[in-house]
C-alpha cells in the first residue's frame, strides 16, 4: 500500500516542485513595467535636452532604473516594481518641471514685450500731443 500511495503522490509533488521553480522568476508584467520605465526616461532625457529644470529628478528616475534592473536581475519582483514606478514618476516629474519652465520663460518674454509696446505707445501719444501744439 505505501507503494503504491507514493506512486500516486509522485505527479501531485512534481505539479508543486514545477510551480516553485516557476515562482522564483519574475513575472512578464514586472519586466515589461521595467522596459517600460526604461523607455520613459529615455523620452524625458530627449526631452529635457540641456535643461537644468528637471535635471534632479531626471538623475532620480535613472537611478530609480537601475535599481529596477538590478532587482530584476536578482528575481525581487516587489523592489523591481516598485523602482520602475518611481522611475516613471520621476521622468514625468522632470518633463513636468522643463515644461513649467519653459512656459513661465515664455511669460517672461511676453510680459516684457507688452512693456516694451506699451511703452512705444506712450512715447508715440507723447510726441503726437507735443506736435499738435
């Protein structure tokens, strides 16, 4: 009888023995949200260019990323996940910044033109009423 039950337990223990070795990987959604990390800050880097708006937290989200990648490569799934989506965070984050301050840069420039203009207008209402006298 005990030959016979080991016999039958034999598929049951490698069925889990198959399940263990498959849980000590990293899952597909883990690797394609660190290539996807990866991707975003790339776009960030081409983004931001030589701006300095951003450029803290565009080194934030690359160190983020490789320790991602690291944790990938040592089967953390957690650690890899949670460094791909502070990667993301922080890439969007720089962009983010760039963008702000590029647009208050634009402000800047318009606020200055519309003084330079309304100053124009003035000298120009100026000299109209001085040669009217």
């Amino acid at each position: 009888m005990n030959f016979h039950s080991s016999r039958a337990g034999l598929p049951v223990l490698i069925a889990i023995a198959t399940l263990m070795v498959g849980c000590g990987g990293v899952s597909e959604m883990t690797k394609d949200r660190v290539a996807r990390s990866d991707t975003t800050v790339k776009q960030a880097t081409q983004t931001l260019g030589n701006s300095e708006a951003g450029a803290v937290e565009l080194q934030q989200a690359r160190d983020h990323l490789d320790q991602a990648k690291r944790a990938l490569d040592a089967k953390k799934e957690d650690e890899a996940l949670r460094h791909a989506r502070q990667a993301e965070l922080s890439s969007e984050l720089a962009v983010a910044k760039s963008q702000s301050a590029s647009a208050r840069r634009a402000a800047d420039e318009l606020q200055a033109s519309i003084r330079t203009l309304r100053e124009e207008a003035q000298r120009g209402s100026t000299s109209t009423a001085t040669d009217m006298q």
